[in-house]
C-alpha cells in the first residue's frame, strides 16, 4: 500500500472540509453525494489508479476516471487539488465567474484531470466504455474506472450502455454505483424504485461486486480486487453503498442535502466535526 | 451560364462509404460507429478492410455519441453513422454535453436526410438538423451537392480537428463535381458568375439551381450561382462579394425555412447589407409519404422553384 488506512482517512477527511467550505463560499452545490463519496475519491486517486498529475487529454498508459453524476463536482475537484492535479487555493473559486471550476464538471476551461462534460444525467458509462475500446484498440493495458449515481440509472441511456459493454466484452473498465437511495426528490424507493441492481447487471452480463463505500478499509481492498477481475472478459461493476451526507451528522442519510448549501453556522458545526488535516485552502 | 453535364447518377451516402474507406486507409485512428445502419450508410467497405476499427452498437445512439466522445480520449477520430434523424433530434443532449461542450473531435455522419428519404415518411425525414447543428457553438456543419463532394468532404474532415455534422442523402443524384476536388470546409464554390441575382444553394439544391439558372438564362437573366457546403463556418466574404454585385438573393435547401442556410444567409446580410432575399425551402412542415420527385415537388424544392424565387427576388431589387 502506498498509505495506511489511517492516512488515507485524514486524506479524506481533508477532502470532507474542502467540499463543505466549497459549497458554503458559493451558496450553491452538492454537498450530500460529494460528502457520501469522499472515501472512494480518497481510495481511487490516493491508492488504486496509476495516474499521472502531468495531465494530457489521451491519458496514454494511464488509469481513466470519468465522473457521470457531474453534480458531485466538489469531491471531484478537491480530490484532483489534493492529488496535486492544481493548486488547492483555486477551490475558492467553484462557481464563482471566470472559474475552471464550472458547477458541473467540463473540458471546456481547461481544468486539468477532466476529460469530458457531465452534469446532464446518464452519459458517462457510455464515454467510460468508448474510452475503455480506445485503450484496447491502443494497445494500452490501463483500466477506465467512473462513477454513477444510483438516482441516475433511471435515464435510460445507462442501460444502452450496460447492454453494450458485456457483450463486447469491455472487461477493462470499472464502473462504479454510488447507491446512497437518494434522489432530488426523495428516497429513490419512493421516486422510481432500482430494484435489485445487482441481479440486473448480473442479467446484462456485468460482474458485480457489492461493497460499503464508508469503509476506508473495504474500499481499497474492493477497487484492488475489482482490478484483479479485470482482463477476464466482462465488464465490472462495483455497487456501492453509501450515506449521503457521510461524516457531517445532520447532513448524513437524507436527501434534503443534495443541493443546499450550509449557512455560517452550520458550516461551523460540519466543520468542527471534520479534522483539518493537510491545512484549509 | 457555364455548361455543367454528368454522366451518371449516385447517391451522396454512396460518396461517404467512398470517402469513409479512403479515409480510413490514410489515418488508422479513423473508427466507425454505426447504429443499425451499415447497408444504408454504405459502411461495408470500411468494415471489410478494417473490421477492428469498427464497432456495432445496434439501436442505441445515445450511447453510439457517448462511445464516440469518449473514443476520442485516446486519439480515435470517430465516424458516428445513423440517419439525419437519430444523428441530431435523437441525441441532441448527448452531442451537446458529450461531443460540442466537450469540444470532441467526432464526426456526425447522416443519412437520409431531409425530403428525398422518400416512402418511409415524415418521422424519418428530418428537416430540422441543420439548424439544431448550427446552434452548438463549435458545431461545423457540412452538406455537400453530390457524390464526389460528398467522398471529398467525408475524407478532408478526418483532418480537422473538432466535432463535424456531415449531412447526405439517400437518392441518386447526378455527379457533376471534379472527382479529385480538394474540399476546403468552409470555402463556398463557385458554380457560375453570373450579375442579375445570386443563387445560393446547399445539398441536392445545388443541381435544381444549374437547372434553374440555365433556364434563367434562356430568359435573359443572368444568375451567379454559389454552392455552399458548408454552412458553419459560413463563407460570409464570398456571399457578400456576390451579393454586392448582384443586389438580391435566393438561397435553397432542403430543410425548413426556420434554422437553414437561409436564415443563416439573412442574418449575414441584415447585419451587413440589408438585401431583398427569397427562401426555396420546406414551409415549417413536416414531410410525408412519395417518391423523392413527388415530395420535392410537392414542397417546393425544383429548379422550377427557385425560378419563380428568383423571379419574386428580382420584382424586390
């Protein structure tokens, strides 16, 4: 391992203070699924992908991250500043005007570690499978790993995708669910129910692995294995539960979080309950 | 009026599979994407010396554009090849978020466009993609005149970098351009100077407009005739240069009035040279059910047609 567990929760916990203060200095944004999966960014980019912070778009020889529920950006963006991929000063901007840290991610201010638009739902298992056959047609023995949404799964764009990639055999790719069962609307049991999630995947072909996406611990050991499985002829898709909000205990397991900002006094509270750890930007 | 003859007629999407193979013998990051479509896109060519580079994805174009988007991350220069139809309405968020926003070099390929689809009817013939792909900012979008323009341009847009709309048709056409034409994307060609009106025409128009200017010209009337391929970026210098001599305008197409070349053009001249201007286009409808010939007709989209346009135009000068 390159860190212990241990390092990789202060990592985390970093991540954590940086999306709360982030959505609190802009009065907008995500904080309740960037907050759910700030481990799994910690694991994936602290631990399991072979990336490089020198970033080019083709990514040759390099582990790929596509993010599809663009919504959670402020994980995302703090996890590439941490990374190293820029300078965590500039996470002051999100949202602001003239910033590369668009509410949603994009491609289109140059901010180094993006590769492509997302923010309207259901399009990156689509881009994480064509840049997954690129890599094949390359040559090129790295992996694509993205990110889903649960809620997201509903647009039907997903299950195109989720046909395709079993049948040809994508088995370079590792797509992940964030299944925290929350929607805009409400529990997605209520909104428009997923179901069994893994027994459709299963049908479609996929190797499903079922994991607890707040566990430092179990994350890295199941983003490993889930590249040990790669190679093998199916695609892999890693369901993951988490809660939304996770870490901040007024903002954990409901969905009255997914796009509010914190007031000043409820930033204090979330702050006082996430340790600064690599120094606030 | 300049003499222009052909021998034979083709379908333009013919000169895409055309174009497509040579494309892909020249650059090996040329892939093809097509959606349930390989015969009527004539891909088969493509997928015979290059099976590798090809990928079905069966009735899904929403993921074919994703697929295509994210096959650009690693160099490809992707060929997505479905109906006009599902190339545009169908996927209109993806290729805006996935491929225009994000800036991805990947080259819409559609057939069937507009009328001359033919029997199949109104929800096949799409006559709204132009102007649904001139609106993205960064879209440059392509609708040559017949089968070499069409092999032309589907082999020069492997060398431009950045998403393309490449619109062609189904029905056979005469082929009346050089067969070894260098196609410049966004250079307007001169079919014939003329001094008492310009004609500018895109797709299969272009032939109905050397129909109609050498009947104008059996009338005494002397029409500059301007193909214009490319419809983003506009040629604006060559259209103004004509205009200023000529001092009215007739633009044809086939596509709706509403989001056209025409409407391009006028916004051209409102804001630089208010001219009196004719529209031969689809009147804000649908299509429906006939033989290419029949619907031309019956929409208004001949060279019989872009004579009464010209004659309106004239009346106006």
């Amino acid at each position: 391992m390159k860190h212990t567990t241990e390092e990789l929760e202060e990592i985390a916990s970093q991540i954590r203070r940086d999306i709360v203060r982030m959505v609190h200095g802009c009065q907008s944004g995500h904080p309740g699924g960037s907050l759910g999966c700030a481990d799994f960014f910690t694991a994936l980019y602290f631990e399991v992908m072979h990336h490089s912070t020198d970033f080019t778009m083709d990514g040759k020889g390099e582990d790929l991250f596509f993010l599809s529920n663009g919504h959670i950006s402020p994980v995302w963006y703090s996890t590439l500043a941490r990374a190293g991929y820029f300078e965590a000063s500039e996470l002051a901007t999100f949202r602001k005007l003239d910033s590369r840290l668009q509410g949603h991610p994009t491609t289109h201010e140059h901010l180094p570690g993006v590769r492509i638009a997302s923010g309207s739902l259901g399009q990156g298992m689509s881009v994480a499978i064509g840049a997954a056959l690129a890599k094949k047609l390359n040559n090129d023995k790295a992996i694509v790993f993205s990110l889903h949404g649960d809620g997201e799964l509903q647009e039907g764009q997903n299950w195109e995708a989720a046909m395709f990639a079993p049948f040809n055999k994508v088995d370079n790719l590792i797509c992940t669910v964030d299944f925290n069962g929350q929607q805009i609307d409400g529990p997605t049991e209520k909104v428009l129910s997923l179901d069994n999630l893994q027994a459709k995947f299963e049908a479609f072909g996929w190797h499903v692995i079922v994991s607890n996406g707040n566990s430092m611990e179990e994350i890295v050991k199941t983003l490993q294995y889930a590249v040990s499985l790669t190679g093998k002829g199916k695609p892999i898709l890693n369901l993951m539960s988490t809660q939304m909000g996770y870490g901040v205990d007024f903002m954990m397991g409901s969905h009255k979080w997914h796009g509010v900002a914190p007031n000043d006094e409820q930033l204090k509270l979330a702050l006082d309950q996430l340790k600064e750890t690599l120094g606030d930007y | 009026m300049k003499k222009y003859t052909y021998t034979e007629k083709k379908d333009t999407r013919s000169g895409f599979g055309a174009g497509l193979h040579e494309a892909g013998k020249k650059n090996e990051n040329v892939v093809a994407l097509c959606a349930d479509l390989v015969g009527s896109l004539k891909m088969e060519a493509f997928i015979k010396d290059f099976p590798e580079r090809f990928t079905q994805v069966g009735i899904a174009e929403a993921n074919m554009i994703g697929i295509a988007a994210g096959m650009t991350i690693g160099g490809k220069i992707p060929y997505t090849g479905t109906f006009a139809n599902f190339s545009t309405g169908r996927v209109y968020d993806q290729i805006r978020q996935s491929v225009a926003y994000s800036n991805k070099n990947v080259k819409i390929c559609a057939s069937h466009a507009g009328l001359t689809l033919g029997e199949d009817g109104a929800t096949h013939q799409i006559l709204e993609d132009i102007g649904l792909m001139k609106m993205l900012p960064g879209m440059v979008v392509i609708n040559p005149c017949d089968y070499n323009q069409t092999k032309a341009a589907t082999i020069a847009i492997a060398d431009y970098e950045g998403p393309v709309y490449l619109r062609f048709g189904r029905p056979t056409v005469p082929v009346f351009t050089d067969p070894d034409q260098k196609f410049e994307i966004g250079k307007a060609w001169m079919v014939n100077e003329g001094k008492d009106v310009t004609i500018i025409a895109t797709g299969h128009l272009v032939w109905e407009a050397i129909e109609a200017g050498e009947q104008l010209a059996e009338m005494g009337i002397d029409a500059e005739i301007i193909n214009i391929h490319t419809i983003k970026p506009l040629d604006e210098e060559a259209i103004l240069k004509s205009v200023q001599k000529t001092g009215c305008v007739v633009t044809a197409e086939e596509h709706n009035k509403y989001g056209g070349l025409g409407e391009s053009v006028a916004r051209l001249l409102a804001t630089t040279q208010p001219t009196p201007q004719e529209f031969v286009a689809v009147n804000d409808s649908f299509g429906e059910s006939g033989t290419p010939n029949q619907l031309m007709e019956k929409y208004g989209l001949t060279d019989k047609d872009i004579v009464k346009a010209v004659q309106r135009v004239l009346e106006r000068k």
